[in-house]
DNA sequence: TGACAGTTCAAACGCGTGTTTGAATTATGC
DNA sequence: GCATAATTCAAACACGCGTTTGAACTGTCA
C-alpha cells in the first residue's frame, strides 16, 4: 500500500532478499535452526517458499547470512566495552561489559537477533559454532578474562581467570537460557529497563565482591596482605563429609 | 547369550518396557525432545519400532514416564542436601547443594540423565515444563532461597534473596549449558572428578564472598552496621555515560 | 510492441518422521 | 497339547520438512 508512489525504493529483489534475512533472523532467534521450518520464514517475509533456494541456495546458506548480517548490526549497537576507554578502571570495564550483554540479552529489536541465535548455538549446536567461537566468543572470552585479569591483581592463575570469567558470564547467560523457567517461577518478573539496569548493577557488585576475595585468598599463600585496610579472614566452608 | 538359562528373569513384556525407558533416557537427554527420533531409540533398547506406541501410547507418553521414572533415580542418588542436615550452617549446606547440583550435570552414567532433561526443558519447553517446575524447579529454588536467606541475614529483601540464588545457580548450569562452546575454548579442560571438586570449591567461595558483600551493603541504607569488624565500604562502579 | 532476463508462484518430489497395521511369534492357562 | 491372549515384527501410512520444477508474471531495452 505505502509502495505505490516509489514501486521499487530498491530492486525488489533486494527487498526480498532483506526480508528473508530477517524473517530467518526472527524465527532462528525464536526456535533455533533446527525447528526453523523454511515455510514459516517466507511466509513472515511475505515470499514465496521457492525464495529461500531461489536467493540463498539452501537453509543453511540463508542461516550463514543471517548470522553474517546480525553480527555486523549487534557489534555495532552493543560493542563490548559499551563506550568506556580500555584505560578505564576495571570495575568500571566489568560493568560495561555486562550492561552490553545484558542489553543485548534482552533488546527485543531486531538488532539483538544475533545474541539469541549464539546462545542458541551454544546449547544445539551446527557447524557454525566453530566460526562463531573464533569469531565473536573468543574475542569476548579475551576482553572478559582482561578484566578479570587486573582486578585479580598481580600474576593470577590463568584457571583462576578462567573460573571466575565463567561465573561471571554465567550470570547473564542464565537470563537468556533460562526463561521459560524464570518466568514460570516468578510470574510476575518483568524485564523492564529499568529492571536490566538494577540486574547489571547486581551482577557487578555480586561479581566483583567474590573477584575480590579470590584475589585475597589467592594471595594469601605467597605474599603478606594485600594493600587493603583490614580484611576479615575468609573462612572456605566444606562439607563434613 | 547370557539370559539363556533363565529367559524370563522378568516378563519379556516389563524388559522391552524398560529397555525403551532407559534408552530414552539416554537419547532424549543427548538431543533433547525434539531431535529424538522412535528409530533411534527402539534401535538402541533392542525392540521393535512399535514397541513404543505398544508400550507407552506415543513419544510424548514415553518421554513423561521416561521423566518420572528417572525424577525418583535422581532425587535418591542426589538429594538437594547431599547428606548435609538442615540445621547444618548454611554455608555448609550451599556447598552440599552446589556440589550436588555439579555432580549431576557432569555424571555420565544412567542416573543422572534426570538433570540432563531438565536442563533441556529449560531451553526448549515441552509441555512437561509446567510439571517439571512445580515438582524439581520450584523445590530446589526453596531450598536454595531458604540458604541465601540465612546467609544475607536478617530479614532480607525477597528480590535480593531472587537476585543472588539466581547468580549462585547460575554458575552451575552454565557447564551444562556452554559444554559445546568450552570445549572449543579451551580443549584441554576436562571435568575429572578432582576437577569438580574444585569447580564446587571456586563456586561456592565465589558466591559466598558475594552473597556477604550483598548483606553488607543491603544493611547500611537501613541499620548502622553489622556485627562485623571493619568493612571497607564496596564501592559501586558506574559507567560514565 | 515484442523478445528477453529476472523474479515469483503453485505444485510436487524425495525423504525422514511418528504412527498404525495385520500377520507372525511367543507365552499362558486349561 | 492346544486354544487363547500377549507380544514382536516388517511393512506401510500420513504428514511435514527442505528442495526442485516449470509455468506465470514483471520490468527492461530495442
């Protein structure tokens, strides 16, 4: 109907093409590749189901562009360090770190696509998991464990590093594959922006009170004290077997 | 071969029955519902692919008794307690739970396809959801809930006591959810039973040292400072926008 | 206007799925 | 031992999937 004074704004190819681009980013994001029916997607992009074959080759070859395509556009909406310089403290690096993923866990625009189809990849994965890691959750691993690194302090051990990145990380990720949980628990949890912001400041403090103490207890087999005023010794519960 | 002297140690009927439960099992926990195809699993039980709709009806009536069945299995082999009493101090009792939450995820053998499927129900949802959160999901929640309540201390916001068991919990599924991406990261991690060990060490020092920060600060805004001896005051980082 | 390439369309193909069938086989009870 | 029921089996059915097809449509240039 809007298309009558300007019939081809582009070719209308290319306007197909953008819209099975985005319809496939949709209905992966929703139900993953592999429940994806290529039916559906044409039909959400208003194409004919010869379409897919017609412009991309196969399914998988329409998944890799979507991918390709989303990557772009979510790198660029929520680049890792969310505007804060390198050189910024740490603690506020973490935190920029986990307002982007955050944010980009729970933008429902087409923009944030592409975080729901990796963490999609994660769980079932295809074979484009293997560039996916190289690609975009290495570099995140990096930028993550650098962090983790200087609030650390000193020359900690790299599977220290590792750990607490894990559980760093863990935390938002649980937002993203757990929902149909979360929201069958606590029915009345809404995920306003006002809600990712309390949860982003959760995560941050949550995370760097624990980086904190492993960095102590770390320590505390080879040097004195740690230029802190006075910590109260961690006691490490076990369970009396 | 070896069922030749006694060929009915039970009825052949109740053997094929719970060959197919067990092979379900272990198909429905490796790909999930969805990908789970009847071949595959009378292939693997060493029946007939009619011996499902025999037995059980259909698939869906396979997976819920294949659910039930192994509900019981888990709970005995690995109760939320992990043996610990509930008058234990609760950080004891976060380890235990911890502990047996990881031991679930990462043992291989039959008892433990129980976590398997759940974990799986969270990502993709069958209909079996509703009931898996009120009888396995909600239970644990409480559980935990109740030790971060004790540990927070006091009277302790109920969005805090969400916010934290959340995080703690978190940490733990992300080794079932993520085991295709860390494989990829880092090949040479592998999950011995010393490695899990210390990955329930790191997660529940980790949240420990979190969860007192929470009450720390949670406690300032109201009450002038707890019996503590002198916390350095947590700053809390924001991104300058 | 008319030939032509580019694009869309309805229909169908081949395949794998869950399910069903009816006969063959095995166990059970008199 | 034999009729009867319970169980297993190979084969097929109905359906949805990704893919392919050949005709119909659309816009372009001479």
């Amino acid at each position: 109907m809007a298309a009558v004074t300007e019939p081809k704004l582009d070719t209308s190819s290319a306007q197909t093409r953008q819209a099975l681009i985005e319809a496939g980013g949709a209905v992966f994001a929703e139900v993953g590749f592999h429940n994806a029916t290529v039916r559906e997607i044409c039909r959400r992009a208003g194409a004919n189901i010869a379409a897919v074959h017609y412009h991309f080759g196969d399914k998988d070859a329409l998944y890799r562009e979507v991918l390709a395509y989303y990557q772009g556009r979510a790198l660029q909406k929520y680049p890792l360090d969310l505007g804060v310089r390198p050189d910024a403290p740490a603690q506020e690096r973490l935190r920029a770190f986990l307002r982007s993923f955050l944010l980009r866990i729970f933008d429902h625009s087409s923009d944030a696509w592409h975080g729901k189809l990796i963490s999609r990849e994660m769980i079932d994965p295809t074979s484009a998991l293997d560039a996916i890691v190289v690609e975009r959750i290495r570099p995140q691993a990096q930028h993550l464990g650098g962090i983790v690194r200087e609030l650390l302090g000193g020359d900690p051990n790299p599977e220290t590093v590792r750990l607490c990145s894990f559980s760093v990380v863990s935390q938002c990720l649980f937002y993203h594959h757990c929902q149909p949980v979360v929201s069958r628990l606590f029915p009345e949890q809404k995920f306003s922006p006002e809600q990712i912001e309390k949860l982003a400041d959760h995560i941050t403090s949550f995370s760097l009170a624990a980086i904190k103490s492993c960095s102590r207890r770390g320590k505390e087999a080879e040097r004195p004290v740690p230029p802190k005023k006075s910590a109260s010794s961690p006691r490490r519960p076990r369970a009396s077997r």
